[in-house]
C-alpha cells in the first residue's frame, strides 16, 4: 500500500536519494529511482513521482473568501448573518479537497479552456450575493463578455443572461445576474440563481464561458479528468463541445533541434545565460534584447535539468505608479554589499517574505501586483493588464528545451534531451498563479565596483517546468535523442 501524501518527501530529496542509492550500490539510475519507489509502496517510478508532484501542487494556496460586501449599506445583516461571519472559512482548506481543485484546475488548462474561480461564503449564500473578484472581472473582460468597468450603478443597471450550472448527472439552467450597487464605489457583484443545488459553502466554483452563458462547474465535488472520459457526463459532453483541438507542430524548428541533439554542443558562453545563447546561435538567431519571439513567432526557453525554474518574461514596473522611479532606487534602499559589488539579486514571492524583506500582494481591487517591504511600505507596481499583455506577447508559441550539461576538456558541452511545445497561454491563470506563488519573481539588479552604473537583468517573472501545464493547455513533450 502507497503511503499517505502528507507522509512524502519533495521530490528533491528523492532525486538526492536516488543519486546517492545509485553511487553506493552501483546500479543504474532508473533501478535506483525503482527502488526507492518500491520502499515507499509504489509499483513504478512514474505512479510514484506523479504522487510527489500532486503532494507539491497541493502545497499552493487558494485564497480566502472575498466577504466585502458584508460592509455595504444595502446589504441587511441580521445578528445571525453576524454569527455566520463566524464560522467562513479562515484557513486552509483539508488538503484531499485541494488536491481535487488543483488537479481540476490543471484539466481545465491542459484542454486549451479559459476559466475563474470563485468561492460562495455561508453569507453569499444567504444573501445571494458573490463578490466579483478581480480574476472573475478580468476573465469576463478577456472573454468579451461582460465589463464592470463600463456598468453604472443601481439596480437599473442590472445585466442579467443565461446561465447552466453543471454536474456529472444534470445540466440545470440558471439566471446570472451582474451589478454594481448604489453603495460606496460599487463594487462588482454577480448571482447565480439554484447555486446552491450544486455547491456548499467553500466550494471552489470554476466559470466557464460558452456562447455567451456561463457555465459553472464544482472542482471541489467532481473530478474532470473522469467526467472527460465518461460519454454520459454532462461535464465531460459540455467540455469536449468547447475544446479545440488545434496544434499545429512547428516542424522546421523540432528537426533542427534534433539534428543539434546528434552531438554533444560546446558552450559559446559561461553562465546562466550559456545554454540558450549556444542553442540559439547554432539555430542561427543573433543575440538581441528585443521582447519579440525568437525563432519566426517561436519563444525558445532553454535549462538544465528538468526541474528548474524557467523564465516566462522580463518586465520592470510602472514607474509611473510606483513610489521607486528606477531600479537604481530599489537597489539602493535594499542591496547589500557582496565582495566589491552592490546587489539586489532575490526571489520575490506572494507566500512569504524573502531575506531583505520584500514581498508581493496582490491588490485584486485594482488588479496590481505590488511590491513592499515588511508588509508596510510599498516599493514598486505592476498593472495586471500590463503582465498579461506580456505573457500573450512573449508566448504565444514557445520552446521549452531541457538539456544536460558535462564538461568535456575542461570546456562545458550541451546535451539537448527534450523540448516541451506549448501554445496560447491561460491569459486569466496568470494573476491567480502568482497570487497563490507558484510563478516568482527574481530581481537581479547589480551596482559593479564604485561605479555609479547600475545593470538590471530583470525583473524576471519565473515558474517551475513541470507547473507550465497550469499556465500553458495540453502542453507536447518531444524527445530529442
């Protein structure tokens, strides 16, 4: 019998452990790995490590209810709504449920289909209201469906459509309703009317939009990657309706890296930035610093090993909504000395804060990713409009080589193992990705010596390669070899 999820150690260290076991015992690297998946009462190495990955992925966090509207005046709160107030979810959710969501959340994505998510409170659910979060808004806005942002206030400019609220066994039609209230500054709310028929509170409701309705599933109660297989699922038949299936195979660039793969490449540069500079003037490509794809609308991404983060892009902050102007200002107030250099060089998440105290929040009522420092002085801005409209720019077609490397001579050589072909990014998955920190980012900011130039290589926004199918549907993996 396998062992208990929360019983799993990282993948790291089962790969540490498989190296070691590998030298000790002297055996190949894939009896080393069978092995040990064996003591952890697996049958193979792939079961074993596609339960590491899902114990990982559960590690992410899904936000807390949005209940702001509690707080508007033309919402009646009665001393029992207060007493509910009690009881909305204010931690994690048990870890199976998130399991369920997230592996959802990646079928969605793995079959090219754009969504958001929300979550109906113990109130909302009395009151039958939700608030329309900024991932919610921005979804509709990318869908062209509907815009808050153009709506007026008051019950007169209410927008009311066709919607279906889905399980396995039943597709049932519901009335959505869209509207900013008289109160405050109107903050965006919807409604789906028999929600509760298919949802409790806590639930983590997926939208789905289709012809002009929205369809809204429950990744907390179903498990799509079963109702796509199921002829009979009302999810599965709804699902298959909307997908496109269109791949298109950029052969020209897959023939050329294969024929790169027949012989080990000597680095034409040392350093991070090695293996992608030798694979792309091989390919012909002179270095350059535009944001344009590489190869003829191809993005191509290089590393080593298969489990490093990637680079999805490059993008400073608004400078003109952020209190530092430039990123000389960043690095003087939070660098540090290292030998002769002043650097700013950090990994800059939504979880924590990192050693110098610098950290992001998510603003979703402005729809700003935002950096501070300690929690209370804000450092520098970046529009989510701006992020997703990078991300469309940079990928919409992209390489994803995996290569090892091996020092022949003294001089380091490239082996090119596999490339990942993925098209058409999830452009709504991008903000909820770094608010829940699986994509990071990096400053690399660096003063040399006593001069005054300062050399920034970033910001660079960054994700694990084997999370690209949160980001990236139905991604193909080519070997090169």
């Amino acid at each position: 019998m396998s062992s208990h999820p929360s019983d799993l150690p990282s993948i790291n260290r089962i790969q540490q452990r498989a190296k070691a076991l590998k030298k000790k015992e002297g055996i190949s690297q894939a009896q080393a790995y069978q092995k040990i998946s064996e003591e952890y009462g697996f049958t193979s190495w792939p079961k074993f490590r596609e339960e590491l990955k899902k114990k990982e992925r559960s590690k992410t966090t899904i936000q807390l209810p949005s209940i702001d509207f509690v707080m508007d005046e033309d919402v009646e709160m009665t001393e029992q709504d207060f007493e509910s107030l009690d009881n909305e979810r204010s931690s994690e959710l048990p870890e199976d449920i998130k399991r369920r969501v997230q592996e959802n959340k990646r079928q969605l994505t793995k079959v090219g289909i754009e969504f958001s998510v929300f979550e109906p409170t113990i109130t909302g659910l009395n009151k039958s209201i939700i608030d329309a979060t900024q991932p919610v808004r921005t979804h509709f806005e990318l869908e062209n469906f509907h815009f808050y942002s153009d709506q007026g206030q008051g019950q007169e400019h209410k927008v009311k459509k066709t919607s279906f609220l889905l399980t396995d066994k039943i597709k049932i039609k519901s009335s959505a309703s869209f509207y900013r209230p008289n109160t405050k500054k109107g903050d965006p709310r919807m409604w789906f009317s028999k929600l509760s028929q298919i949802c409790d509170a806590g639930d983590q409701i997926a939208i789905v939009i289709h012809e002009d309705s929205p369809f809204l599933i429950n990744l907390s109660k179903t498990m799509l990657s079963e109702s796509l297989e199921n002829i009979d699922s009302c999810i599965g038949r709804f699902l298959n309706d909307v997908c496109e299936d269109e791949f298109s195979v950029a052969e020209e660039l897959l023939s050329k890296l294969k024929g790169l793969a027949k012989q080990p490449l000597p680095a034409l540069r040392s350093g991070s930035t090695g293996i992608g500079f030798t694979i792309e003037t091989m390919l012909g490509i002179a270095a350059n610093s535009s944001k344009e794809p590489d190869y003829d609308g191809i993005e191509i991404k290089s590393g080593r090993g298969a489990t490093t983060r990637t680079t999805l892009f490059a993008q400073v902050p608004d400078w003109a909504k952020s209190p530092c102007k430039k990123s000389a200002e960043i690095l003087n107030k939070y660098g540090y000395e290292r030998e002769e250099d002043f650097k700013l060089y950090c990994t800059l998440s939504t979880l924590k804060e990192n050693s110098q105290g610098l950290s992001f929040i998510y603003d979703e009522s402005k729809d700003e990713l935002q950096e501070w420092h300690n929690k209370t002085d804000l450092v520098a801005v970046w529009p989510g409009k701006l992020l997703r409209s990078r991300l469309t720019e940079k990928h919409a077609e992209t390489f994803w080589i995996e290569a090892s490397s091996e020092v022949i001579e003294g001089v380091e050589h490239f082996h090119l193992k596999s490339v990942t072909h993925t098209k058409r990014p999830m452009v709504s998955q991008l903000l909820p990705l770094i608010q829940s920190g699986v994509i990071t980012m990096d400053h690399l900011i660096k003063r040399k010596g006593k001069t005054n130039r300062v050399s920034e290589k970033g910001p660079l926004f960054k994700m694990n390669k084997r999370d690209l199918e949160l980001l990236f549907p139905a991604p193909k993996t080519y070997s090169l070899v």
